[in-house]
C-alpha cells in the first residue's frame, strides 16, 4: 500500500488556487480562480489532519466525507476521491465553486482553529470533479432496473435536479418542468459567470437528459398546465420551484425609475451572457454601464450585483448594509473580492428614501447611520438609527437586494390543498419531506426560505429518498390488495 502523505499542515503552508488580478477580471465575466494543478491538489489535501471528529464534514449540510476524498487526492487516487464525494453530492464542482466555504466546511477545519490556516476543502473538491469530467468518469445516469411510477418536479433548480438525479438513478421516470427556456434555476440565470461558468451548469442537465430525465422548459405551471393535470398524470410531485418574489425597500421612492429588483438585474445580466438579445439590457435600463450605483444589501446577491455592475463598466459602485462587516451574511472572501475590484462598502447605513430628479429617474439615496444594539430574536445585534446622521449618496441605479419572499403558489397553482406556512413557504413533515397533499413532496428554498444552493441540494436528495419510499409502499400495498 502506498504511503499516505498526511497531516503535512505543520510543514505546508495553505495555499488557494491563483486569483486573477483584480484590473484583469474587471473587464470579463470568466472565473476568478484558476484550477489547481494535481501536484498542488495532492500537496493542499496532504495538509489534512484526518481527525477524530471530522467537523469539516458536520459543518457541511450534504454531511460529504470531505477526510476520505482529501486522503485519496493526497495519494493520487483521484477516482476513487471522485466516487467518494459524488456519492453524497450531485454537484460537487458546483459546491466548490460557490458554497462560502469559510462558513461550512473550512470555517469548521481543525488545522484553521489550530492557527494554521484550514485545508483548501472547496478548490480540491471543484478540481477532483472537474478532472472526472475531464477524464470520462462521470458517465450518464444508467439504472440498473426501470420502474413504471413517474414523478413529476416542478422546478429545474439545484433542489429538482438533484432530485431527477437520484429518483432516475434508482429507476423511475422523470420529468421536470420549469418557466424558463433553460435547466439550472438560479444556477442559470442568478449567479454570475465569474463565479460559475454556465457550460458547468449545461454538462450537469445534459447527463440527466442523456440518463432519460425528461425537460419540459418554458412550461409555467399553473398557467399552461395545471397542477391538477401532473398530479393525474404522475404517481408523485416535487414542488422545488425556489423563491423569486423580491422583497421591496420600505421607503419613499421605492418605484422610482432606476430601482431595480436584484433578479431582474442578474437574470438580464446572464441572459446577455449567454448571447440573448435582452430589450431592457440594450436600452440601458438593467445595464450598470457609466452610472452610480448604490446596491441595497449585504447578502450573497448584493455580492453578484456589485461584481456585476463593476464588469458592465458603471462609474461608481457601492453597497449600503445596515449592520457591520463582522454581521454580513454574505461570503467574507466574496467582500474581499468585490474590494479589490473597486466596490465601496458604507456599513452601518441603512436607506431612508430614494431621491428623484426632476425629469424623473433617480437622483440618489438618502441614508441614515446606524449602530448596533443589544441583539434581537434571531440572536443578532439590531441596528438603530443614529440620530441627526442622514446623508445622500449620489446614484442613478439603485438595486434592491434584500432578499427573497415565495409566490402565492396555492393561488398560481390554483390549489388550496396546498397548505403554506406563516411566510408563505410550502408546508412539509420534514420526516418525509411530504406536503399536506398525498403524493405531493416540496424540497429547497421554497421549504425553507433563500438559502444555499448546497441545502437546496440536500434537500432535493432527502425528497427523492422520501419518495422512493412512498412509492415502493404504494406498490407493496397494491400487490397485497391484488392477492
């Protein structure tokens, strides 16, 4: 057996792939990150320190065996590292790229609370899958037995495909439905390029498709089908349609003309991106290009909006968040990011208004200070206003990124049977991940609230496992009636 060449923290010091130079990637939507080469994964996941308990992996919400692949990587087995972390994970090259690593994994490594910097857990798992591409490993979905139940999902976001993924992997036909013209829910059309090349989303639906997932896109249901009409037409639904209803600023000037909403903004962005001819893009209406931008937020979108409007060539770009950088919810490394290419952060500010122009079109956002009180239900300092602090910063796009709120399903779905929790949420038993409707399941951000694409993912694959079992005893109890 080959020597295992571990635990080498005490002698290597943490190194992250190469960044690119903040002035180079100001001018292009391509990643930021350049990939490891296989010496460097080898020597990063040497750094390991296999402990005990390995809180990297409990800090993870897909619970990945994050010491087993980073040993085999360590040692060249880098297949069998590719087979460890793609069975708990349908999209481990997507996690690595966008999961806030510093938040979930990294930020539990033993060797980062040692002082000694945590292993490089999210680079080594992008570049161990990204080499399975590479080399052919990851194979179309080929099950070893077909079922003749069908599920229907509605939604082709993280939460749906991950779902697909495994419900067609264990043998049932599946369709998934979804509004836009693309799979990939905001994986697609939320977060930018440089974050997440959209040809590493595409290679994902094209082996669910190659697999026998069928895609029916730009079919909104509700409105071109009724929900009615899957449930007759499938032996199980997944509602996974993710939450799209921005939340608005609670000030005067809220719908003044050059407010935007953060997803209009984004999915006009990426729309451009792929090669789409978008009319409110080329009008200049969501194009950031040679204006004063003010971002309303502190989250991982108002993160995409900044870097966004900084690559569209916008004059001034700056983020307005209530509390301090200490309180951001957002990525740290995607704040340091945004730094070097040029975004000013004004924390401690909130917005008390949006100021117009004359001829109409924003002028500017009024802000007052804030500070930071005794901390409230959630358990997190609440901001108070300062009194007498109000300024204005200059801004001819304002966008709001405060968030996310569920449609009414129940009423697009023209289904009260659907039953929903106080903020509008899809209601679930989270032991089965079942709805209050028979056969029906929901999964991902509509469940529980915007969050990360990685428990979107987790949730998904709970769903898919919650309707295996649903499935298999429906068929047991019809084999027993029949005799």
């Amino acid at each position: 057996m080959a020597q295992q060449r571990m635990l080498s923290f005490v002698s290597v010091d943490q190194q992250t792939p190469d960044k690119r130079e903040a002035d180079e990637r100001r001018a292009d939507f391509h990643e930021i990150y350049a990939d490891f080469i296989e010496a460097k994964a080898n020597e990063q996941s040497s750094r390991c320190s296999q402990c005990g308990v390995p809180f990297c992996q409990t800090h993870c919400p897909l619970g990945n065996n994050i010491p087993d692949w980073l040993m085999l990587t360590a040692n060249g087995r880098l297949e069998e590292a590719y087979e460890i972390s793609a069975a708990t994970s349908n999209m481990p090259e997507i996690c690595g790229r966008i999961c806030p690593q510093d938040r979930l994994c990294e930020g539990g490594c033993v060797i980062e609370q040692s002082g000694h910097g945590a292993v490089t857990i999210g680079a080594v798992e992008r570049y161990i899958t990204d080499t399975a591409w590479e080399r052919g490993w990851v194979q179309p979905i080929k099950p070893t037995r077909e079922f003749s139940q069908s599920i229907g999902i509605i939604g082709a976001g993280p939460a749906g495909l991950s779902a697909a993924d495994e419900l067609r992997s264990a043998g049932y036909r599946v369709t998934v439905y979804d509004r836009h013209d693309r799979a990939g829910g905001l994986l697609i059309y939320g977060i930018p390029n440089f974050k997440l090349e959209k040809e590493i989303v595409e290679r994902r639906v094209k082996r669910l498709a190659d697999g026998g997932v069928e895609f029916r896109l730009g079919v909104d249901v509700g409105k071109d089908i009724t929900f009615a009409d899957l449930r007759g037409k499938h032996d199980a639904l997944l509602v996974a349609t993710g939450v799209y209803k921005s939340r608005e600023l609670a000030a005067p000037g809220n719908d003044a003309k050059g407010v935007l909403k953060a997803l209009d903004y984004l999915i006009a962005a990426n729309r451009t991106g792929l090669g789409e001819t978008v009319a409110e893009f080329a009008s200049g209406k969501l194009n950031a290009e040679k204006k004063n931008v003010v971002v309303i937020g502190g989250g991982d979108t108002a993160m995409d909006c900044v870097r966004t409007a900084i690559r569209q060539g916008a004059k001034s770009v700056t983020c307005l968040y209530r509390r301090d950088r200490a309180n951001m919810p957002g990525s740290q490394r995607e704040v340091a990011n945004a730094e070097e290419e040029g975004v000013k952060f004004d924390w401690l500010a909130a917005p008390s208004a949006v100021t117009e122009k004359k001829g109409g079109g924003a002028k500017g956002v009024r802000a007052i200070r804030m500070r930071l009180g005794p901390p409230d239900a959630s358990g997190r300092q609440a901001p108070e206003e300062i009194p007498a602090s109000d300024y204005e910063i200059k801004a001819d796009m304002v966008i709001k990124a405060l968030g996310f709120d569920p449609e009414d399903l129940p009423a697009h779905f023209s289904e009260t049977a659907l039953t929903v929790n106080r903020w509008g949420g899809v209601k679930v038993d989270y032991r089965s991940m079942m709805t209050t409707m028979d056969g029906v399941f929901a999964a991902g951000d509509i469940v529980r609230g915007a969050s990360l694409v990685v428990w979107a993912i987790k949730e998904g694959r709970d769903a898919a496992a919650s309707i295996d079992a649903y499935l298999k005893a429906r068929a047991t109890s019809a084999r027993a009636a029949a005799e």
